[in-house]
C-alpha cells in the first residue's frame, strides 16, 4: 500500500523540481534579454568651437538642428531595429557629410591652396578593428570609405591618391571639385588670408590658443557619432574637412585611431573635435578610454578630465561626444559652444548647441 504513495509523492517531488528549474531558466532568459534589449544609446556632434547665441540667425540655429536631429534619428532607429552600432554611426555621418552647413564632406572647409581634403574614421568597439582615409579629395562620403578601408583591407589608414584608387576599385561615389564648393566656405579662407598678411608676428596669431575665436568660427563642423547596439558593441565615427587654410597635405586628428575616435567595448566609445593637433598629441578618445579601464574612473570624471583639464592645461580648445558600455553619455567642450545631440532614455532627441 505504501509503495505507490511512496512513488507518487517521488515523482511529484521531480515533477515540481523540474518545473521549478525551467521556470527559473525562463526567467533568466527573459531578464538576458531585456539587458540586451533595453540599454541603446546614441551621440552625435556637429562641431565645437565659438559659437554664440548672438551670432546665430534663428534660421540657422533651426537648419543645424533640423540636421543633427535627422541624422541622430536616422542612427537610432537602426539600433531600436536591433541594426549594429556600426551603421547606426555611419548612416548618421554621411546625411551631415552631404549637409552643406557641416565642415564634412559637401559643406568642408578650404586649405590655403584652395583645395577641400577630407579625413575620416570609424572604429568598432567589439573587434578593436578600425578604418581611416586621410587627405581625399573627391570622395562624397569619406566615411562609408573609411569603413570599407576597415572591412576589406588589411590596413587602418589609407591617404590621397592610394586612398582615391580604392575607393574607384569599390565603386565609392567620387565627385567633382566643384561639388564641394560653397561659398561661406571660401568667404572663410579669403577672411583667414587676409587676416594671416595684416599679422606680422605669427607667434601672436590667437587661432590656437583657447577661445581663440578665429580657428573656432572659421574652422567648426566637423561631425562625430558614437553608438551603442542592443547586442552591447561600441562604435564610433569622425569626419572633418579639417581646418581653413590648412596646407595641403595636412592630416588631423580625425582619422587619427585614438585621438579623434576610439571605441572599446571594455569601455566607452569617443568622438572628438577642436585643433586636432593637440587631440593627437593628448590621445584624447584612448586616453579617455584607459582613465576608464586602468583608474576605474565613470565615463563623464574620464571625459571631463581629458577635456577640461588635461588639455586645456596643453592650450587646446575642442570638445567629445562619448557613450560607454552602460549607455551613459558625456558631451564635456571647453569652447563656447558644440554642436550635439543624443537620445535619452524615452526615446527623445535631445539637441543641443550652446553652453549651459
Ligand atoms: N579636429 C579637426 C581637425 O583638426 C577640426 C575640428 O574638429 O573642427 O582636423
């Protein structure tokens, strides 16, 4: 009589074990795939430098943020399509490289020869894998180009004329001169020419100094995304016509692995813009990276100690827009204003110009 009790309440016992144990497992899953799901985020940046509420017409002030918006929603909506971090920056750089307002592809400012060169970078956090072109001249998306460098060369950075040819070789858009000629541009340079014959003594030419108002006003709009996917890889993306009057041949920090972009999944992914020559000497977006790795520092003490410290201590003026592994955003500058732009946590675009 005892028996089949005995073995009744046994396989009950296993039953409930059983169902116990797949309960939890469901749960677990479920809970995997909300961190997965629920941490995205995006950044961009149209360029630091002194801008002013005073200088701005409403107009422009509404056409910059008509664009960082368009292109911001472009990139998030890839990522809340579950689309990688990767295309999420790309998408979003190349609708401001083909915006006139931006000093990125279409809207890049002159050299001194009066020619446009472009650099560019991307970078994926997850592989630590990255592509770059330096000094092109006739690519409409430097960007899309940079990433192709990445995906099917065995390099990281290719320049002018080696740059152009593969860029024929994959069927990359090229485009006349004259495609990337405007006119505020070329005010710009001849004002910056002018302006370099009247001063006498180069070494008190202000362009590079902090507030420098000339490098800033004539120079800014370089453009720079950061993502991260659900999946939790870290990208980001720089692209700049660099600075007016440059000489040719100039290479900035931009395309520069480590200075004008980094990503890390370990930790954050960066995006910079100001006088790239001290973003290169300070290796701005790597060392905001290792104060985050190797000093444990949150994503806005590493950011706001690369930015506001270290180099405003060297003399150099820009800002970064920055996402780590978590989602947190940090977007420190130390000019007057930056272009930028991120989605919170709703969902909601938030673009932003000037100091607050
Ligand atoms: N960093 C860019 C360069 O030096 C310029 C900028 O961001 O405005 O080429």
């Amino acid at each position: 009589m005892n028996k089949p009790l005995k073995f009744t309440f046994r396989f009950h016992l296993t039953y409930r074990l059983l169902a116990l144990t797949i309960a939890v497992l469901v749960v677990l899953s479920c809970q995997q795939k909300d961190s997965t799901s629920s941490t995205f985020g995006m950044v961009i940046h149209g360029g630091a430098g002194t801008i002013l509420k005073k200088n701005m017409t409403s107009e422009l002030e509404e056409a910059y943020s008509t664009k960082l918006t368009e292109a911001l929603s472009y990139g998030y909506n890839i990522l809340n399509n579950g689309g990688s971090s990767l295309d999420a920056v790309e998408t979003a750089i190349k609708i401001l490289e083909d915006s006139p307002l931006f000093n990125a592809g279409k809207g890049a400012v002159f050299t001194h020869s009066g020619t446009n060169e472009f650099d560019a970078s991307i970078m994926d956090g997850k592989t630590l894998m990255a592509g770059a072109v330096g000094a092109v001249k006739h690519v409409k998306n430097p960007i899309a180009l940079a990433r192709l460098v990445m995906e099917k060369t065995p390099h990281v950075m290719l320049t002018g004329e080696g740059a152009e040819a593969f860029a024929k070789e994959q069927g990359v858009e090229l485009m006349p001169d004259d495609y990337f000629f405007t006119e505020r541009r070329w005010k710009q340079l001849q004002r910056k020419i002018e302006r370099g014959k009247k001063n006498t003594n180069p070494s008190k030419d202000k362009t590079t100094t902090i507030k420098g108002l000339e490098f800033e006003s004539s120079s800014m709009g370089t453009v720079g995304a950061v993502a991260l996917d659900k999946a939790g890889n870290l990208a980001a993306a720089t692209s700049t016509g660099g600075l007016t009057n440059k000489r040719f041949g100039r290479v900035g920090d931009s395309p520069i692995i480590g200075a004008g972009t980094y990503a890390n999944n370990r930790t954050c992914a960066v995006s910079g813009t100001g006088q790239g020559e001290y973003f290169m000497r300070s290796l701005v977006g790597y060392d905001i990276s290792v104060l985050m790795e190797y000093r444990g520092m949150s994503l806005e003490k590493a950011a706001n100690t690369v930015v506001m410290k270290k180099l405003v201590k060297l003399g150099g003026s820009g800002g970064v827009i920055a996402i780590d592994k978590d989602g947190n955003v940090a977007m420190p500058f130390n000019t007057e204003g930056m272009y930028r732009g991120y989605v919170d946590r709703d969902g909601k675009v938030i673009v932003k110009i000037y100091r607050e």
